[in-house]
C-alpha cells in the first residue's frame, strides 16, 4: 500500500477560506474586526518565523493584528505589564505569548497571567480544565488542527485505537484529551506513550491513527507501524540547510518507508504546521464572538 498524502497546506486553505468569509460578515452586519496581539520574547529564529507567519495569516484574513517583539532581557514584570494592558484592551479578543521564553522568566506565571477568555492557545489552566472537563472555549492550536486533518480527510476516529507518543502540554496530552471526550470527532481509545514506556513499538503496532509528537527525527521507522494505520506527524525538525541556505525540515517519521504501510500520512513540511496557525484564526474569531456574546 502507498498512502494517501493528507495535505495540511489544502485542508488549511479551505478552513481559511470559511474563516474569510465569516469576518468579512463580522465586520459587516456587527461592525465587529477580531483582533490578535502577538508576543515575542527574543530572537528565537524559528519562533521569529512562527510569529511572523501569524502576523501575515491575520492581516490576509481580515484580522486586527498587533504584533509585540520585546527584547530577550525584558524583565518578568515588564512583560506582565504588557499582557495586563492587552487584557484590558478592547481591540484585542486573542492573545498569543510565544514559546518557548527565555529561561530567565516564568512561563506559567506568564500563561497564568492572560486572561483566559483572550487565551487564543488554550493553555491558561483554566482553559485546560475546560477541555478536560468536555466543555471546551478553546481547543489548543495543534491538536485542534490533527483532528481537524482527521476529519476533514475522512478518518473515522471512532472507536478506533489511537496511540500518540509524546506527553506535552501543547500537543501529546491535549490531542489524548480531545479524541478521548465522547462526541463526534472523537470516542476513540486512546493510548500515550512517553519516556517511560517500555516497549513502544507494542503499542505503536496495534495504532489505527497513530499521532507522533516524538520531537525526535525518525523516532518511528515501518516496522513500528501496521498497515493501513494512519500517521500524524507533528515532528519540526531542522537536520541541516539547502545550497539556497533555507532549513532542511523532517518530521518524526521516517516517511519514505512508512508511507508504503500506511493508508495515510502527513508530510513535513505541508501536514500539520499550516493547521496550527489557521485553528489559532479560528479561535481568535471565537473570541471575538463571545466577546460581541455572539457565540
Ligand atoms: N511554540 C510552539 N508551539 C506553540 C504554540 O502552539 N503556541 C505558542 N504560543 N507557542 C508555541
């Protein structure tokens, strides 16, 4: 088998393509224009890259975006001042505070900080607990977007055995989270395996959607997999540059030999990465709505 590509840079077009529409109707029966500050601490490249990636979604949608680069050296209190005024500014609906931060500041405090309605990534606790809970405001960005690519490309998720390795709070536990809740889209049995697993490929080979958020390069390889599973790879990893100078990106999965088992797969870059971005639109709209008490 040869599997189908699952093409986040499509799946992304399309869901953009909604968002459009829906401000362009915001903007003209409610006078109401979502807007998006951006927080970045530092020169991170990769992070410089993301932001500004952001930025330019925004303004191409027809959102309000503001966009905050602050020095690597800023102070924890300098920066809680910023986020204090965004919360209390009625132009801005979402806010985003890009990870990582240097380590010199406390990043809970930070996340804490933000007030959870403007918490476009979900991560402020209480948001979290929300999505525990099933009654979510907002789903994070990047496991929003991988049920998103399930969806929108036909998978059935329910009842169906879903592993993911990785435990983060940004994608492993979140994505476990949403496809676990009992509702369409989701009602799958989920399994997550980390560090301390023993024997992962035990688990990887009996996976019907297997979602790896390894953050290391050819951490699943086809012998790990069955056929006919279906791969999310969420891996970014930089392995080296072009003649041209630009970043040679894989994911956590050895491509080339697992897309002959698989059904379907996601390639790096073009799989998840776009749908990230655009569930971050689609939250700061939300936001906007339940601000306006639209939604
Ligand atoms: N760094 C890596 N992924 C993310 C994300 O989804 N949101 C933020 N704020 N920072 C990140």
């Amino acid at each position: 088998m040869t599997a189908k590509i699952i093409s986040g840079t499509e799946i992304a077009k399309q869901i953009r393509e909604e968002l459009k529409q829906e401000i362009a109707e915001l903007k003209e029966k409610h006078n109401l224009v979502p807007g998006l500050a951006t927080v970045l601490v530092g020169e991170d490249p990769a992070s410089q890259v993301y932001v500004g990636q952001k930025e330019k979604t925004s303004i191409a949608l027809g959102i309000y975006s503001e966009r905050h680069d602050l020095p690597a050296e800023i102070t924890q209190q300098e920066l809680l001042a910023l986020i204090d005024r965004l919360n209390k500014d009625p132009k801005i609906h979402g806010i985003l505070v890009q990870l990582p931060l240097p380590k010199h500041l406390n990043e809970t405090e930070v996340l804490y900080a933000i007030d959870p309605k403007k918490d476009v990534d979900g991560f402020h606790p209480v948001n979290v607990g929300k999505l525990m809970i099933g009654e979510p405001d907002y789903l994070p960005c990047t496991p929003h977007g991988i049920q998103q690519l399930l969806i929108r490309s036909g998978v059935k998720i329910e009842g169906a055995e879903v592993v993911v390795l990785g435990r983060s709070n940004i994608v492993g536990k979140p994505i476990a989270n949403i496809l676990l809740q009992k509702k369409p889209g989701a009602n799958a049995t989920v399994t997550v395996c980390h560090t301390g697993t023993r024997d992962i490929s035990f688990h990887t080979r009996r996976a019907d959607i297997l979602i790896v958020a390894a953050g290391k390069p050819k951490a699943v390889t086809a012998d790990m997999v069955k056929e006919g599973v279906v791969v999310i790879d969420v891996g970014v990893n930089r392995v080296g540059k072009t003649a041209e100078g630009k970043d040679i990106l894989v994911g956590d999965v050895d491509f080339d030999t697992v897309k002959e088992k698989a059904s379907a797969i996601t390639p790096v870059p073009g799989g998840v990465g776009p749908m990230t971005i655009t569930m971050l639109m689609l939250n700061t709209v939300k936001a906007a709505k339940l601000a306006a008490g639209l939604a």
